[in-house]
C-alpha cells in the first residue's frame, strides 16, 4: 500500500475517528508537510477499495459549521497485524483435548449450519444453488468455483481460509463438507483433498432430488 494512505490508516486506527484537518496535522509530524487536498485525494481512494466509510458528521458543543470525521470499515482490520490464526489454533487444541470427538464435531456441525443458514441459499434448481454457494463462499475467504464434468457438477475449492489451521486439525475439512452440504443440499462427494496434496479441494456433486441439511 502507498506509504502515505498506509498512515491514514494508521491514524485513523488510533483515534477511531478524524476530520480532515486532524489527519492534516498527524500526517504532516509523520511525513512532512501536507495538504488538506492530497488527504481528501488519498482518502477517496481509501473508501474506494472499501476501507474507509463515508464521512458521517460529528457532533459539535458549540455552533458553528458542522465537521465531518472520517473512520475505517470493518474490512481495513484485515490490514493490520493479528493474530486470528493462533487463537484459532490454541482454541481448537484446547477442545479437542477437553471434549470427546463426538461432541467436538458436533460444535462445528453447529458452525457449518449457522454459515448455511446466514447464507439464504434459495431452494432452487442445484446449479442455482451452487451459485449462491460460490458467491458466499469467496465472500468469506474460500476461492471457489464451480464446472460442469461428464459425471457431474464439480465445486473446486482452491484456497482454504483455515488453511494454516486445518493443517492439523482434519476436522475443520469435514466441517468444510457440512457447509458445501448445507449449501448445496447436495452430500459432496470428495474427488481431491489439498491435505493430501492435492491442488484443490474438489467435490463432485449430483442432484438426488431432495435437499439435505448439514449432517
């Protein structure tokens, strides 16, 4: 990212909120000085790719002109360090070495059903379905696709959001098949298994004419 909208960021990180005259005078003690012009521009372009709202007024004690304070979008957290994957981990470790595996893949049965639920995946023909399955799935970290083969309809998943996690923990895969089930109201049938080496995660789905719930 440009050095310069990196520090809005930055302070915007810091002080929940800004005007422009206030990211004014944090970025001109970082960098040097600056204009209230090239923050606007450099602010436009944040909100452009989505991480940075559109201003909202603030309120003010005492009359005057009303001042327009600037804030990040849920999407700039991505840009700053954290550390999801080793809670993620330490989480994970901690039930599976406190619960019997039966009531553990119970829990993520019961994470697989809300994703399906929250997606509203209309009861529709399969590929319809699968539609509105792939569109939810890149929406939350998967890169996933789907294609039409002499057996079939295939769902290619090529990037794992747990990925660093399930390494490990085979169990998130199946919850990951409980999802494509929910979505799909289609039982997957795996063709290929990233943990096995493989390039992708491939299921192979075929319309039985009924639809399914999250197992």
């Amino acid at each position: 990212m440009q050095q310069t909208r990196r520090h809005i960021l930055e302070i915007l990180k810091e002080r929940k909120e800004a005007t422009i005259d206030e990211i004014v005078a944090d970025l001109s003690s970082r960098i040097g000085k600056i204009t209230a012009v090239t923050v606007r521009h450099h602010l436009e372009i944040l909100r452009g790719d989505g991480l940075v709202a559109a201003p909202a007024v603030r309120r003010r004690s005492a009359p005057g002109r009303p001042q327009y304070v600037y804030a990040l979008t849920d999407r700039a957290a991505d840009h700053f360090p954290n550390n999801y994957q080793g809670l993620a981990t330490g989480l994970l470790t901690q039930i599976k070495e406190q619960l019997p595996p039966s009531q553990l893949n119970k829990i993520l049965e019961g994470v697989a059903g809300q994703m399906t639920e929250s997606a509203s995946v209309p009861d529709a023909p399969l590929e319809v379905r699968l539609d509105h399955a792939v569109q939810y799935m890149n929406e939350h970290g998967y890169t996933a696709a789907w294609r039409k083969s002499d057996e079939g309809l295939v769902l290619q998943i090529s990037n794992c959001p747990y990925e660093q996690v399930s390494c490990n923990n085979p169990e998130l895969c199946r919850m990951d098949e409980n999802l494509v089930r929910g979505l799909t109201g289609v039982r997957p049938q795996r063709m290929s298994w990233q943990l096995q080496g493989h390039d992708s995660c491939t299921y192979l789905m075929r319309e039985d004419g009924s639809r399914e719930q999250p197992a």
